[in-house]
C-alpha cells in the first residue's frame, strides 16, 4: 500500500502489519485504519484508505494518507486563496527539499495576507508594518513576518547563502502560525465573544 514515510522522505509500498476496517454513520464510504512497515527503514507507520466507487460496480482502496507519524497540515478552508495557494506551494517544498523555494512561498503567503487586507504599501515591509498600526496583528507576530520577509529575499536573490531544513521548517511553522491567528483565532475569538453576549 502506497504511503509517504517520513524517515527515508520518500512514498512507498508499506508493508501490512494490521488493518481495521469501519464504516460510521458520519462516513460516506468504509475506510480502514492501516499499521504500515516502511521496506525501506522498517519504520512504523499508520495510515487511512477509504473505499472508493471508480465505476458501476468496481470499487478500490485509495493510497494511504499517513496519520502517523504527524502528516503534513491540512490548510483550513478559511483561508483566502491568494495566501493558501502560497503555503500549499510552500509545503510541497519542503516535502521536495527545496528549502530556497519553501522559503520564498512563505513569504509569497505573507505577502498574499497584506493584499487580501488592502495594505497600501507594495512591499511586505510597509504591508506588514500597516498591519501591526491597524492592530491586526500584534509585536511578536510582526517579528515573525519580519524573519519570513528576510528570508523570502534571501530565497528570492541570488547569492551563496543557504536556506537550511530547520530554518525552512521553522518558517514554514511562522507562516503557518501567522494565518491562524490572523484568519482562524481572530474569528473564533470574535464568535466566541459573540455567543458569550447572548447568554
């Protein structure tokens, strides 16, 4: 069965330790929950296949999505499309090990976030300062858009530094971090104090 493994950094063909099949009332097809030995490093990993219909009366087992170890994150639908196009870039990068490239996404995202707030500066610095004036993010998430910026020009000239795996994984974790606040925190914070209104 098809799975991404973590450790080699690669897709294979897991080998079947376990399998536990369901099918809830909340599901629209079976799915099975699948223990997995990658044959490459004989790690462990657990994946999720659902049952598909590819025709009148022919069905399939889909290729696995690793539930564990921690898969790739999933971008809410709360996103706007001119940041989530970005950071689904971004993390394709970094699955790749483009590190250079995930690190001008990130800041691709961070400069997607300026625009869908109609910043009037055509830069990120002047956009993100504009965002800290108007409140809508605060110091430390400014700093963060502030290491994001740097790096994003770093990754966008040419020149001889390079952009390492922990440092692209650590943007990639700011980027990801900046829209939750900004899009889904500040939300569920104002609905929250919405309903605590009506009570």
């Amino acid at each position: 069965m098809i799975i991404e493994c973590p450790y080699c950094e690669s897709k294979v063909d897991g080998i079947i330790k376990g399998e536990h099949e369901t099918y809830g009332e909340h599901e629209d097809c079976p799915s099975k929950r699948v223990l997995l030995a990658c044959p490459i490093c004989n790690s462990s990993l657990l994946g999720l296949t659902e049952h598909w219909q590819i025709g009148n009366e022919e069905y399939k087992w889909s290729d696995a999505v690793r539930l564990w170890p921690e898969p790739d994150r999933v971008l809410s639908w709360e996103l706007p499309d001119i940041v989530s196009i970005s950071l689904n870039e971004a993390q394709k990068c970094f699955s790749s090990k483009a590190y250079i490239a995930c690190a001008v996404m990130c800041g691709r995202a961070l400069e997607g976030i300026c625009k869908d707030f109609g910043t009037k500066h055509n830069n990120i610095a002047g956009g993100l300062k504009e965002l800290l004036d108007r409140e809508i993010i605060d110091k430390r998430i400014f700093d963060w858009g502030e290491a994001l910026r740097i790096h994003r020009n770093i990754g966008a000239h040419a020149s001889d530094v390079k952009i390492s795996k922990v440092d692209a994984s650590d943007l990639l974790d700011f980027a990801l971090a900046i829209c939750d606040y900004i899009y889904i925190l500040r939300n569920k914070f104002e609905s929250f104090m919405e309903r605590r209104k009506g009570s």
